[in-house]
C-alpha cells in the first residue's frame, strides 16, 4: 500500500501528483521531461517535497504539516536506478548482501543465494559489475534491492539502457519477480509497448501532472484527455462541435470532415455546441470499394479524401488522406493486399468509413 | 653535517598531511556535495594558497598567531599554544598551503562517486557515516591518496611561508628548504648539495611510487 501526494515548484516546473497503490504493479508513463523520475525521487526522499504526504502501509514517511520527514534508510523502499547505481568496488555477491544488511550472517547469506538464483546470477557471484553484461547489472541492481527486503519498489526507467531483446526476456522476468514478491511497484517508462505488457494500472503524466489513472485497457483504448490520445499513439485526434446527443449517440460536426456520429463516452455530460475532441486508430479506418454501393449500415461517417504519400511499414502500408479544404491529413493503415487490390496510391481519390464503434471522443 | 633539518620537515610534513587530509576531506565533500550560502566564498578561499605569495600567506598567519591579535592571544594564554616560531607554525604554513593541493583532486573524486551510488546505499538502510565509510571513500580512495602525496610534497618543500611563521632558529625551527638556502647562503656549498640531494630523491621516489599505485591498482 502506498498514498502519496506531493507537491514541489522549480524554476519554470513544477509537479503535483496524488496517488494511491495497492499490492499491485502500476507504470508510471508520460513523455521525457513530464516529471515521471522527480516523483521517484520525492516519494523515496532523494530530493525533498514542498508540501504533501506519503505513506508506506499505513507508516507515514513524510508529511509537510506534521513535519515528518523520514531520513532514507529509514523508508524501505527499493529503488532501482536507471543507471543501476551498482558499487563498482563490490562483487555481485556483496552488492546483493549489501541488501541484506541487518540479518545474521547466516540469514544473509541464504537470502544471497536466493535471489542469485532467482535472478539467474549463478556463476557470477565473484565478478565485479564491469565484468558484467547490462542486462546481468540490472538484475543484480534488482538482486540487491530485494535484499532489502522494501515494503514498496520503485523502478526508474529500469529497462531504458538495454537491448531489445534483453528488455523483452527482464520485462517477463520482471513480472514473474513481481507474482512472486507481490510488493506495491512503480514501474516509470516513456516506452508505449513497456507500458502495455507490464502496467495493469497505468498512470499518465505530462508536465507535472496526472492526466489519467486507470486500467490499461481504459487508458489506451478510452483516453481521458487528448494528450493522452497522443502518448499512447493515437494519431488521428480532430476537434469536433457537438450538433446533438441522443442517448448513447452524439453527433459532431468538424469542418474538413463533415458530421461524424459516435457513441458518446460515458459519463460524459456533452451538450450541443460544445468542442470536442475525437480520434480513430489507423488501423481502424475502413477503406470503401469505390465500385460498391454504400448500404445502409455504412451511410454514417463516410469521408472523401485524395491520398497524399503511402509509406510502408513492413506488412502494412500508412496511407496520408487530405481530407476537406484545408490541410487535415487522416492517417489510414490498410494491409499490403487491400493496398494493391485497390490501387491505393498517391493521388488517388479515395473513399473511407469511420465506423461508429471505432471513435473515441474526449470531452 | 645536521641532520636536523630533515628529522624536523619529515615530522613537520606528516604531522600536516594528517591535518590537511582530515580538514581537506571535510571542506571537499562540502563543496562537492552541498549546497550552502558562502559556498562560492570558501572554494575561492581554500584556493588562495595557490595564488597568493606564501609570504604574504605568512605574513597573515604571523599577524593573527602573534600576541598583537585577540586570536592570538587567546591561542597562547588560554590554550598555551605558542605557533609564532616554533614547529607547529610550520605545520600551520604547511596545511594552509598544501590544502588546495588535497582539495583539487578529492573533490572530483568526491564528486566522480555520484550521487545516485550514495543515495542507492541510504535507500538500502545505511546511515551517513556507514555510506561514507563502505561506499564513499573506498571509491574515492585513489583521488584522496594523490591528494594526499600532493600534499605531503607540497609540505615538505615549504619555504616562505614557514620562513615568516617559524623562522629559521637551527635545532628548532630550521626545516630543510630553510636550511639549504641557510647553506647557500654562508657558502656551504657541501651541505646545500647533500641536503638538495636528499630532498629531490625523495620527491621524485614519493610521486613515482604513489603514480604507479594509483594507476596500477585495478
């Protein structure tokens, strides 16, 4: 269990963030610069808030109107650097029992070999970290962490330094570690994919600030506001006037798109005239055969568009639609067949669907 | 042939590395860790001694030991400390003058530690004390050690300001810079060479050896 909720000004920046943890993992995302390290260090007292309060399982650790302000050894938290932080005058196995301070020495030692062996680091026990590979330092830097048994981890960028695939096989690491030791985790990362496989909550920060906290599928599929949309790569985002909203349905209009019909999110009182903002995944853009007629069920969200540029991406290609009379550009992903079949190229007149289920709006 | 002379700048130049390394250590993990007002001020302090003429540095250091200041005074009457020629205002014109020599160097070690490897030790349970002990020095050891050679050399070779402290009393306050010049002066050319031999022998052995264990450690 962590609460915390802190509050410190600098020059030009400045972060205010309130959150509550369970035993869970949560990935603290946002763009470089949002403010995603300075929390770590608030929280873990490395640098020292200017109001607000944190507490570790009911133990407040510091709160500005009460004047606790618990020195660092005495917070138990587990913090992995970014850099890992190893002593580089130390073998693996004494940066991991430099963890395990405080138990006898037959204790320590046990709880050595068990995280060496946890973490895969049989076999190395006697090297020093620069014998190491990046990928055998951050376990260690783990290892030792661990030892210490902390009531909560927090983990700095832990995987940014590393290979790709070396990030893939610690990221699965990390999660068994965690099903293991079910310790209240911050996970900070800028990387999208990062995000997804590890955070079951995620929390979004931009400049300071949290702008959505929630289950993963609600933050990447529902984002709460448009900079979200943008993290987490939504990349067709428009404004959009409300002409009306029937029950689960409203109904925008936006200039070079023209009306566009979409369930309206819930919880959400939107009335006619007021802006909106809405998107669709590339992906998800339905490209229309120009030789069929429109039934029915597609009369909706139909846009006209002459392409731009098509990119390939691998299987796929990134078609850039102008709509309208100004510059907006849609963005549609199709698979390489449709492409071709199509003869989807750069200038051709094209008709797409933006189908109903697939438009998220943001109040 | 006075052997004096030596026995006295050995003692003088151990008696004030010991000094200017423990004062050192402290002012360099102030200035390469804190964040305090004056900070600007005692960094450009604790240098002066590589700029100013040791004499000058002398002189000031006779006027505030001397009886003719409060500090001075007090030094002599309430502590019974004499510095005002006698050996231990050698030291005194040694440390302040070999401290810069110590603080350069542990300063950047102190500083080449970083701070994320001392707060990784505090966030795994280590008081101040235990952090600077296991983590601090023994990665700053090789930055401390040249300082500290530095130092001590810088000690040993002292003149003017040792000269204006101490004086130049053979037997009591005469040190080897002092005494060579002494030689040189009333012609004793046989002792100048002796003692210059002895003292450019030892410089050279104390920075070779200490070069080649500060770089052939790892």
């Amino acid at each position: 269990m962590l609460e915390l909720s802190l509050k410190k000004a600098f020059d030009g920046f400045s972060i205010d963030v309130g959150l509550s943890l369970g035993p869970e993992l949560l990935v603290l995302f946002g763009p470089s610069g949002a403010g995603k390290s300075l929390l770590m260090k608030l929280v873990s007292g490395i640098l020292r808030p200017d109001e607000g309060s944190v507490s570790i399982d009911s133990r407040v650790i510091f709160d500005s109107a009460s004047g606790v302000d618990l020195p660092m050894r005495q917070r138990r938290i587990g913090f992995v650097f970014q850099d890992y932080a190893l002593f580089s005058h130390m073998t693996v196995r004494d940066n991991i029992a430099y963890g395990a301070h405080g138990l006898s020495a037959p204790e320590a030692r046990e709880s050595v070999a068990v995280l060496v062996t946890l973490m895969r680091l049989g076999g190395l026990e006697a090297r020093y970290p620069h014998e190491l590979s990046g990928g055998q330092r951050q376990r260690v830097a783990l290892a030792r962490t661990l030892a210490a048994r902390p009531r909560i981890l927090l983990l700095d960028e832990p995987f940014s330094a590393l290979d790709y695939q070396v990030r893939e096989k610690l990221r699965a690491d990390l999660l068994a570690i965690h099903e293991l030791f079910p310790i209240t985790t911050i996970l900070v990362t800028h990387d999208l994919e990062e995000a997804f496989m590890l955070g079951t909550r995620v929390a979004v920060i931009n400049n300071g600030r949290l702008e959505q906290v929630g289950g993963r599928e609600d933050v990447f599929y529902r984002p709460a506001t448009r900079n979200v949309a943008r993290f987490i790569g939504m990349r067709n985002i428009f404004n959009g006037v409300v002409d009306g909203v029937d029950g689960g349905t409203i109904i925008m209009h936006n200039p070079d798109i023209g009306i566009v019909t979409a369930f309206a999110p819930p919880d959400a009182r939107v009335r006619p005239g007021a802006r909106v903002s809405f998107c669709i995944r590339p992906e998800e853009v339905i490209v229309v055969r120009p030789d069929r007629a429109l039934g029915h069920m597609a009369m909706e969200n139909v846009v006209e568009g002459v392409i731009t540029s098509a990119l390939a991406k691998g299987s796929t290609h990134i078609l850039f639609l102008r709509v309208g009379a100004s510059e907006t550009l849609l963005k549609v992903e199709v698979p390489n067949f449709v492409r071709r079949k199509l003869a989807l190229a750069s200038g051709a007149a094209t008709r797409v669907l933006l189908k109903k289920e697939s438009i998220w709006v943001i109040p | 042939m006075d052997f004096f002379p030596l026995y006295l700048t050995v003692k003088v130049s151990l008696v004030s590395t010991v000094i200017t390394v423990a004062v050192g250590c402290a002012v360099s993990l102030a200035l390469a860790r804190k964040v305090f007002p004056g900070k600007g001020v005692l960094d450009a302090l604790v240098m002066q001694p590589l700029v100013i003429p040791p004499t000058v540095l002398g002189y000031y250091l006779l006027v505030a030991f001397g009886r003719s200041t409060g500090f001075g005074r007090f030094l002599g009457d309430t502590l019974g400390i004499e510095l005002v020629f006698t050996w231990k205002g050698a030291v005194v014109a040694a440390v302040i003058s070999s401290l810069p020599l110590f603080i350069q160097p542990a300063r950047a070690a102190f500083e080449g530690v970083g701070a994320d490897v001392e707060n990784a030790a505090r966030l795994l349970g280590r008081t101040e004390w235990q952090v600077l002990r296991t983590i601090t020095f023994p990665l700053a050891w090789r930055g401390l050690l040249a300082g500290a050679v530095m130092s001590f050399a810088r000690a040993t070779g002292e003149f003017g300001a040792t000269l204006m402290v101490a004086g130049n009393i053979p037997g009591r306050t005469q040190t080897l810079p002092i005494a060579i010049y002494d030689a040189v002066q009333s012609g004793d050319a046989q002792s100048a060479n002796v003692l210059v031999a002895i003292i450019t022998v030892f410089s050279f052995a104390v920075i070779y050896i200490t070069g080649r264990f500060v770089r052939g450690g790892r």
